[in-house]
DNA sequence: CTGAAAGCGCTTACAG
DNA sequence: CTGAAAGCGCTTACAG
C-alpha cells in the first residue's frame, strides 16, 4: 500500500505537509494543499489506520460495540444503528459477542482495550459487570445501552420498560382479561424490575389481583420462555393472557403455545415485547411493544462520539418511548 | 496501559526478551521467562494490539468479515461460526455490514485494508464485486462464503444448493404436488442458479413439467417473497406448493399467505432453503432446508487463517451438505 | 506556511 | 540466551 513517504516524494513537499492535509489542518497554501490532494489521488492513497491509532493521542476512528447475544434481533437492530452513524463519522467498528459468557466478554473487552478503541459501547449483562468498570476505571469511554450500571455515572441509552410494560398489560386488561402472565426476566436486571413495575403498575390502575404464579423470572433466552410457557400452561387455572418480556421469550412461548395445539388468539392471547421486522410473518401476526434498537444504537454512538475528543461532560441519560404495536395475537375475551 | 518497557524495566531485562516470552520464542532462559511472566502478570500487561499489528509482517491477528444483510439470520450464524474460530486462535474480527450497497462494501473494504487486516472474508453480493477483486489484486488473502467470484481462483466455501433445492423439491413432488412454485433470488447469481437448478432436476426426474410463470426471480429480499408470493396467488391456476430460495423470501411469503387469509399447508405448502432456530415457533413449524451458517463462517475462518503466514496454497472449495427439516407446513395432496 | 525530528509500542535481524 | 538498534506509518510540537 501506498504510504505518506511516497505521496510526499510524488508531490516533492515533507510528510509533514501530507499529514496535514490529510488531517484538513488549515496552515497550508492552497496550492500546495491542490497538489497533494492531486498525488493522493494518482497515487490512490489512503492512511494507514493502524499507524495513525498508534500515533495519534486525539481521535483512532474505532468503536468497540460488546453485546451480549447476537442472536437476538434487538441487537441486530443495536448494530445497524451504531454502524450508521459511525461510519458516517468516519469511525470504525470492532463487534464482539459475548454470548452472556463473562469470560468471554473479558477477552472482547480485553481485544478492544488493546486495539486503543476511543470508547466502548456496551450492553451490560446479568453479573455484576466488573469488566466494565474496570475499562472505565481505566479511563475508557462507555456508553451503556439497554440498561445502567446500578449507581455508577455513565451515559445510556434505553426505552422507557415502565411505560411500555404499562401500555401492554393495560392493552390486555382493557381487552377484558384478568389473569395474565408475565414471563420475566432475571430478576435482579433493571430492566426486569421496570418492565415487571409496569405490568404491576397496570394492574394495580384496574384493580386487578397481581397473581404470584403467574409472574415468572429466568433468564432472557428461547429455551427459558419455552419452559416458562409450559409451566404456566400446566396450571390449574390457566393464564387467559401472557405478557412475554422480550423477543426470544416470546419466540419460546410461541413454540411451547403450538405443542400444546393451543390456538393463538383464541386460546390464549400473547404480547411481546421487543417487535420484529417479520413479526407479521407470524401466524398470527404478533402485537407488540415496539422498541428501536436502531435508534438506540444510533444514539449510543453520537454520545460516545461526542465524548471523543470533547472535554469531560456530564453523563446524560436518553430514553427513548416504546410504542404499542396492535396486531392480531391478542382477542378480547367474552366468556368469563 | 502497561507497556513492553514498563514490564522490562520490571523484570529488569530488555524490551526485546519480553517481546520474546509474548511471542513464545522458544530461545529464552526459563528462569528469564519465568521472571517476565510474573511481570506481566503483576503489571497487568496486555499487548498493544495496535503497535503489534504495525510493526508486524506475518500475523496481525485481525479479520475482516464483509457481510451483505446482518439482518439475515444467515448471517448472524455466519457471524457466530466466524468468531468462535477467531477469537480461539486469537484472532479479532471486524464486521462490515453493507447492506447490498456497493459503495458501502468499498468503503468497508477501504477501512479493513486500511487496518491492515490479514485476510478478509466475503459474501459476494450481486453485482460483480470489483472491489474484492481489488483486494485480491493488492495482495489480501480472501476467502469467499455463500458463492464464489466467477472464475476467479479464491477459497470458497458454501453449501451443495444444488442438492439441497432438489431434495426439497422432490419431497413436494413426493407429497402429491405438481404445481410447485419456486421464489428464486437474482437471475444472474451462482447460488440462484444452482438452486434453480436443483429444482428443475427434481421435477424432471418425476416427469413434471416446469411451468415458466411458477419460477420467478427476485432480489433475494423480505419485500420480494411478499410481493413474488402475491403474484403466485393472483395467477389463474395457484400453485398447491412453494419453494423459497431463502429465509426472508420464506418470511416474505408467509406474511402474503397469511394476509390472504390462506392456511398453511391446508390451503399451500410452503417449504424454505434456509432454516433458523425460532422456525418452530413459526405457525405452523416451517419445513426447510438447513445450511449451518456456524459451520461455513467456521470453515471459512479455518481457512482464512491456515492461509496467513503459510506459504501459497492452492485455493480449495469446500462444500457443506443442506438437510431437510420436515416440520410441518407441508402437506400430503390429495384432492387433485 | 513548511520541514526535520521525535516518538507511539511493538518486532526482528544483528551482534555478542 | 540477551540486548541495542532500526523501523513499521503516522502525528505533532518545535524551528524557521
């Protein structure tokens, strides 16, 4: 590849002078600055990132973005919102996907470190996330999404789980049930707390009895919303509602819904939260609680942007609005 | 961060004996060794994988991985398969995503080379891929997913379509069903072809006629298999069964269906090349062609990585085999 | 406005 | 077996 000593020599000036332009430093004669721009172009070049991340002390152009299940399409949505902007910023973007396995979010956090990232963006996971205080610690920027990090002062970026929780399970009272489920997820994650306010929140407003049975805790995956349905559908007195609290909970629940030949709406009605693109693919099409993870990554990066380069500033919290999305899962019930 | 010098000056040796302990130079005297291990650790020290990479001629322990949907679940099993081989052989992996835009997949391509990448590798997308032509040309080790890049001489590693579109077609064939439909991706593409292929085969051997209007090309998109399927419906004769040539054409069919009001597979049968772990969750559980996006990007980065700091090697295909799933959105004709 | 020089944190011949 | 030195490709004071 070609390198700033050829593009220098091409245009008989110092490397100097090349890096300066290239970097849009102003002191330079517009001529001189034509007749570099002239020699990159022949020349075809362009900077060795690697070199200029080791060398510069301001601004390296990367990202590193930790994520906890890729499988999810949340996060999907997360990753295609940071790309965007951060590659319209001229900032690249290092992925590492952890698979809720500590160990393995240490190596990526370790990776990125190592590759003098300019900041983090990172979806905290169940534990107490010591990894990522450390990088803080170390003096990293971090922007957190999904969920904080209890009481220490970072930027996030997450949706209002209260409110939307609120929405769904009034949605479901207003639609005339009573015993409605929520599959939660672990208990002690804030996002969990919020989203199970918000559903206890709704129906306390309705004078609705929150049922012990039938608010359920695990972990946010498949197989658990799968094997939480199934409980739930082995109750004496079955859930007439369910109110899954995330995408992979509610695929699960899905799953478990058809083995047992149940009728989505008729025998039961299910909302989820998180939406998909092909959640209209399903049969029939979900109704959901509908979160942008584009958006949310989008704007994770502008703040972590920003804090590159900038002076210190006071972390800032965003939180965007869920919006309910209305299709057919969910049926009015007339007999009771 | 901790440096080479901070751990030398430690261990009271030289920058170069701890470089030597990093790199598992053999030549070291073990009590040295021990001595500088015991630095590093105490120090914390992590190598800067920056300067690593910039001094470096042989490994720089980077990949670069050029996807065009990440909204695709394929791909996400691609992303999977290619990191868990990466980050074992300490490898890191930058992901670029550029959504079926060519001047996005330069712009990725610019920014790995730029980060001096050791290989890349790629799913070539419609056009002609000028650009990891390029890449070639300069010197990067690229290893090609999904298809390969025309005549060109590069690793490729992908799945028998042609195989798998036939034996899915044929069990259609086997269940009654004359009039099957096939939603194929881009004319013009290997994988298209291969796989209309496949299909093609399957009817011959039983002796029924491929009928024109039941074979239609698309981009190989949500909207699309929406669209495709809607034409399919509106024809004079409806097919009794279709084939999709991949999981958002699938996706994009069922949610015609469905707005249709039809069944599945009472009133069509629908059957998908491409599988994903919530198909069960699908109502009912789709019947598809599995291709192990895990095990192609795993392949694929044994590849790539055997390729760095080897010597020249001719370049070799590999082909995975597809297997049915039967689920149940198929079913047994019998009136006709 | 421009250039020479130092240095980011490493690896790798070269001597010894 | 170990160290001093050069250099990867840049950026950034420092002089002029």
């Amino acid at each position: 590849m070609t390198s700033l000593r050829k593009v220098a020599d091409y245009a008989k000036v110092s490397i100097s002078t090349v890096s300066r332009v290239i970097n849009n430093v102003p002191l330079v004669d517009p001529k001189t600055r034509q007749r570099v721009e002239a020699a990159i172009r022949e020349l075809n070049y362009v900077p060795n990132r690697v070199a200029q991340r080791l060398r510069s002390s301001a601004r390296k152009g990367l990202i590193g973005l930790v994520l906890p299940d890729i499988q999810n399409p949340f996060y999907v949505d997360v990753i295609r919102g940071v790309e965007a902007y951060a590659y319209q910023h001229n900032f690249a973007v290092m992925i590492g996907n952890f698979g809720q396995n500590e160990t393995r979010q240490k190596l990526y956090l370790d990776i990125f470190k190592s590759e003098a990232v300019d900041g983090l963006i990172v979806a905290p996971s169940q534990g107490e996330n010591r990894h990522i205080l450390d990088a803080i610690a170390e003096g990293f920027s971090v922007v957190c999404i999904d969920r904080g990090l209890g009481d220490v002062d970072v930027d996030v970026v997450k949706v209002n789980n209260r409110k939307g929780a609120f929405t769904a399970t009034e949605y479901l009272i207003e639609l005339g049930h009573r015993r409605i489920a929520h599959i939660a997820g672990l208990s002690h994650i804030p996002t969990t707390t919020e989203r199970v306010g918000g559903y206890k929140a709704a129906m306390e407003k309705h004078g609705v009895d929150v049922i012990d049975e039938l608010v359920r805790y695990s972990k946010s995956d498949y197989e658990s919303g799968a094997a939480i349905m199934q409980e739930l559908l082995d109750l004496a007195e079955r859930p007439t509602a369910v109110f899954a609290a995330n995408n992979l909970l509610t695929l699960g629940a899905l799953k478990t819904i058809y083995d047992n030949d149940l009728i989505v709406p008729d025998d039961i009605s299910i909302i989820g939260f998180d939406d998909m693109y092909w959640s209209v693919s399903l049969n029939p099409p979900l109704t959901a609680v509908q979160q942008s993870g584009y958006d949310i990554g989008n704007k994770a990066t502008e703040l972590l942007i920003q804090r590159v380069g900038a002076a210190a500033r006071h972390s800032t919290n965003v939180i965007f609005e869920t919006t309910l999305v209305k299709r057919k899962s969910c049926k009015k019930l007339t007999r009771n």
